[in-house]
C-alpha cells in the first residue's frame, strides 16, 4: 500500500514560477510513487478577503492549472475544499483542544495580523484548518518548503494531543522533501518570496505571464552594480536568477556561473527569460485547452469531491466516535 501524500493551493492570487518550481511542477513527478491528494483551498482563501467574483475565477484557474502541469484524476484525487463538508467540521474538533497562545506564536499570524487594525478569527485559526486539511486524510507526507515548517509542526503538536485525550487516531505527518531547487525570491526584492499576492506586477512571473511579459520582468529585475556573473549572499538578485535558471535546465550554480562568466548581465538574462519562456509553454498551452472546456472540468472536480468524500466521511466518523458524539 502506498504513503498519502496530501497538499494544496490557495487560489487567492496568479500561480507563479515560484509555485510552479516548488509546487506543481512536483505533484505530477509523485503520482505514481504515493497516493497523492490534491485540493484546491477554497476555505483557506476566504481568510485573505478575497472578492467573490475573483475567488471563483481563480478557482477554475488553479483546478486548471494542476491538469495543465501533468496532474492525473486516474492517478490523484483533485478537488476543492469546499466540497468536503469534513474539512471544516475536523477544524472545530481540533478547534476545541488548540491552546490559544499557541496559535497567536505562529509566524504567519504575526507578520499578518501586525498589517492589520482589526483581526478576524479566521485568520488566527487558519493553521488549524491546515492541520485538519491534511489528518482527515491519514497524510504520511506534506510536499511544502521550509516556510510552512512551523505548520507542519503545529499539525503533529496537534496529532499528538489529540491521540494522547482520544487515543490513536491520526497519523504523525512528515514534510516531503522535494527536489524543487531554492526558494524563488522577488524580482524587485530578493529577500522577500516571490508571491502571487505580491502588489508590484513586477516582482512575480506568473506561469500564465505571455512571452513578452516574461522577458520583460526578468530584463527589469533587480540585480547590482557589479556586473559579474557569481552566486553569493552579496548579490541576492542575481543569486535568485541563477536558482530560476538551475531549478528548471537542472544545472548546477556552480556550472552556470561558469557558463557565463564574463558575459554580463544582459545576455545571463536574455537566456533566462527564453528558458522560462520556452519551460512555461507546455502549461500554457495545456491550460488554453483544458479551461475552454468547463464541462471536463466540472466532471473531474466533481469526480474528485466524490472520493475525497468517500474518505473523510469515514475518517471524521471515526473522530466523532472516539469524542463521545452519539452516532446519527
């Protein structure tokens, strides 16, 4: 029997290479090893106040976006969060025994609740809704990078307490490690992570970005005054595009470096921008194909909820049992 691997993408903003690198491009590559679980965080979304209309737009995006990167629904359940009632009904029972301190410590909620002059409940419980995304399916593994360790942990934290009051019930969830390269950094700002959510049109490539629009983002991204080609903590711009152009041709930092040393930024960045260009016109044009035909699209998401169903019903009957509900 394979491991479950679990994970999931907010459509709360335009995917980028950032996401497509760390992300997307590896949930097709672990298809065939795990028995992979794939949603749409719909839920998770809402948090960020999202306008209706765009969050159901970027909706089909996303679905689309993951059939577009080599998703299979004969090999991956693919579905939306707010599909499977269980994900939000899971969040209150772990909800009750989540200790207040511990959620107002996690670094998210920090850093975004300090831009904020009223915080919504939401936002303060959105690692519990995490946690409960990935236990109702017996997740073994979780493909994330480093910024969302703290989440992981705060999930087994959880696992843990409630097995300690309920008994064995969950699963301990680990981190996938992935092969995924660096983690992509902002065009205008390279010791900030690339975001979909990021206000300057500049600062992100988006994996539907045109040609054009692409080459001209990495032309315009921020780099030095230095002018030669080398990967070190003092030219963090430059550093980002050499992890960019490594994580996607798969050649080393060192090897690039001495590809282009003593040939100057432009023509580094001439040949990035075609790399990325020429690297994102699969997906792109897959995705073209596959968002025309919304009735596909309905079936397979529908299909998925079907499964996802089928699965956390089971899994949340065995947690209401275990708290002491009385069986409907």
């Amino acid at each position: 029997m394979k491991d479950r691997v679990f994970s999931g993408i907010q459509p709360s903003g335009n995917l980028t290479i950032g996401n497509y690198l760390g992300a997307l491009s590896n949930f097709s590559k672990q298809q065939d090893k795990y028995d992979c679980i794939y949603c749409v965080v719909d839920l998770h979304a809402i948090t960020s106040g999202i306008d209706p209309k765009t969050l159901h737009e970027r909706s089909f995006e996303i679905m689309a976006l993951y059939l577009a990167s080599g998703l299979d629904p004969n090999k991956s359940i693919i579905f939306y969060q707010s599909h499977v009632p269980a994900h939000a009904e899971l969040m209150w029972a772990l909800n009750v025994i989540t200790p207040l301190g511990q959620l107002q410590r996690m670094t998210q909620f920090k850093a975004k609740s300090a831009k904020k002059d009223e915080i919504q409940a939401g936002l303060l419980n959105y690692p519990i809704l995490m946690a409960g995304d990935i236990v109702l399916y017996d997740a073994k593994y979780v493909p994330v990078g480093d910024d969302q360790r703290q989440h992981i942990e705060f999930t087994r934290d959880l696992v843990e307490k409630f097995n300690g009051i309920y008994g064995e019930t969950f699963i301990m969830p680990e981190m996938l490690k992935t092969k995924s390269g660096a983690r992509i950094m902002s065009l205008q700002d390279p010791t900030s992570k690339m975001s979909k959510s990021d206000e300057d049109d500049k600062a992100s490539i988006f994996i539907l970005d045109e040609p054009k629009r692409i080459e001209k983002k990495i032309k315009s991204a921020v780099t030095d005054s230095l002018g030669n080609i080398d990967y070190n903590n003092e030219q963090l711009g430059l550093k980002n595009l050499i992890n960019i152009y490594s994580a996607i041709t798969l050649k080393s930092p060192e090897e690039i470096v001495s590809e282009y040393s003593g040939k100057g930024y432009g023509a580094f960045k001439g040949d990035l921008a075609q790399i990325v260009v020429e690297a994102l016109r699969p997906i792109q044009e897959n995705y073209k194909e596959i968002i025309s035909d919304k009735g596909e699209l309905e079936r397979i998401y529908k299909d998925g909820a079907d499964k996802a169903n089928e699965i956390a019903s089971k899994k949340l009957s065995e947690v209401y049992e275990k708290i002491g509900f009385v069986k409907k």
